[in-house]
C-alpha cells in the first residue's frame, strides 16, 4: 500500500511540475508566441509556405503542427487549407539521405531543395542544441528565410532564429509537454489573424495578453 502511495504522489508531482512551468511560459513567453503567430500569418498571407523540422517527439509535434494548418484546428470552423510541410515524414529520402550523407544534414537538404525566400522554417528541439536543426536554420537564413524555434531554457539554436519561444525549464518532457501546448495555441492565434475566428479562439488572445500585463 505505501507503494501504491508513493505513485499516487508521483503522479501528483508530475502535474503540478506540468501546470507550473506552463505557468511560467504565460508569464515569459506569451510576447514571443504572439509575434511568432504573427510572422507565421504574415508568411501565409505574402503566398509563403512554412517548413518543420525536429527529432524525436519534437517530429511528431512538426507533424502535428503542419497537419493543423494544412487542414484546420477545429472541424466546426471552415477556412481554406494553409501550405505547411513537415521534414520528418519522407521516410525513403530521411532513410536513404542518411545513409548515404549523415543525419546532420537531412533537414538542411531538404530547406535547400523545398524552401524559397519568403517562406518559413518552424524548428523544435527542446534540447536547442539538435545539429540537423541547427544547420536547417543556418541554410535558411542563407535563402532569406524566416525563422522560429521552439526550445527550452538552454541551448543555441535560441540565439540564432528571428523568434525564440524559450520553455523556462531543462526538464525534456515538461518541455515537450508545454511545447504542444504553445503549438495549439500558435496554430489557433493563425486562423484568427488569417480568418477572423470567432469567440472561442478570443478568449485564448484575452489570456495571452492578460499574462503578459501581469509581467
């Protein structure tokens, strides 16, 4: 029974480490998520697209992410689709490119073949040190592409993208965790500047702000 215990108190301390660094990015970062949303619909809206690339969990989050703004965030809310690609899903170029070159550049190749002036590239990477990330940016920038990164509290990628959204935290998962909640909100903050979306996504715009006069 102790045992039983001591995971009840785990699960406890999970949520609560959870509820409180996403607490903390309200307060620190709720500047660079609007701007990041902004540049995002400002790429859309000037006929660019938005390329994302990350590793690991951070792969499924660029394909979630893509999947949202290619077809839509809620199904009750119509609007036309938004040209995104994630880089992490071409299994016979990610396989064969590695293979044959390295890992470290299997973003990179791909922001030279697919990407233009003008468009975007998302990265994620709680670690901000993911060197197939780090050298997509650096070619990106080369073609005069815009860039945002999605990170922890560490790390270089931060510095070198024109929007950082730094997670205040080096715990992996909390930064994944608060990672997809950022996405969800960056994607809804998308329709509303792009489309006017009503109501339930005003009340997400009134809590970002209400954070950041709290500062």
């Amino acid at each position: 029974m102790e045992r039983q215990g001591d995971y009840f108190q785990r699960v406890e301390e999970c949520l609560f480490q959870s509820a409180e660094i996403k607490r903390q990015t309200a307060l620190k970062c709720s500047n660079s998520i609007r701007n990041a949303a902004e540049l995002i619909a400002e790429t859309f809206r000037s006929g660019g697209k938005v390329l994302l690339c990350g590793n690991g969990g951070s792969a499924v989050d660029c394909q979630h992410m893509a999947a949202e703004f290619v077809s839509r965030v809620a199904k009750d809310f119509e609007r036309p689709a938004l040209p995104a690609l994630a880089l992490t899903t071409d299994t016979s170029f990610l396989t064969a490119f590695s293979n044959d070159c390295g890992f470290e550049g299997v973003f990179e190749r791909q922001v030279q073949a697919l990407g233009r002036a003008g468009d975007l590239l998302l990265c994620i990477s709680a670690s901000g040190n993911s060197a197939n990330v780090i050298r997509a940016v650096k070619a990106a920038v080369k073609i005069n592409m815009r860039t945002i990164v999605l990170t922890g509290s560490r790390g270089r990628l931060a510095g070198m993208a024109h929007i950082a959204i730094s997670v205040p935290s080096t715990d992996t998962q909390r930064i994944q965790e608060t990672h997809l909640a950022i996405e969800h909100i960056v994607c809804e903050l998308v329709e509303s500047m792009l489309f006017h979306k009503p109501d339930s996504l005003m009340a997400t715009e009134v809590m970002i702000g209400r954070a950041h006069n709290d500062q």
